[in-house]
C-alpha cells in the first residue's frame, strides 16, 4: 500500500527540517510506502533544497493561495 503525505509551504526554511524528519523517524511498516509531497509555494527561502535532501517530490505553486494546486 502507498500513502501520500502533502506538505503546503510558503518559505517554511525554518520547520521543513523538523517536519520531514519527523516523519522520517516514524516506524513505518515494511508493507506501506510512503511519498512525501512539499508543495512550494512562492518560496524564496530554502524550503526546496531542504525537502531535495529528503527525498521529496517537489511541486511548485505560483498563486497567492497556498492550499490550492492544479495538477
């Protein structure tokens, strides 16, 4: 089974780290993957690069609303 964990972030530099550590470190049975989604938007800090060296998937979102996203 897969799940999808979405994460919204607007220059968020500060708590990505804590955030996608944390889930990191959850005991995680062998039978569930897990995907990470960081959904960026207008950030103009290091949210990207933090949530790179976790293995996000890294989608970007240009509007002034930081919960809606088109696919």
């Amino acid at each position: 089974m897969k799940i999808s964990i979405v994460i919204p972030a607007h220059n968020e530099e500060k708590y990505t780290n804590r955030c996608l550590s944390s889930i990191n470190d959850q005991a995680i049975p062998k039978n569930l993957e897990v995907e990470i989604i960081v959904i960026l938007n207008r950030c103009t800090d290091k949210t990207k690069e933090i949530a790179q060296t976790y293995g996000a998937t890294i989608l970007s979102n240009n509007s002034k609303n930081i919960s809606a996203i088109k696919i």
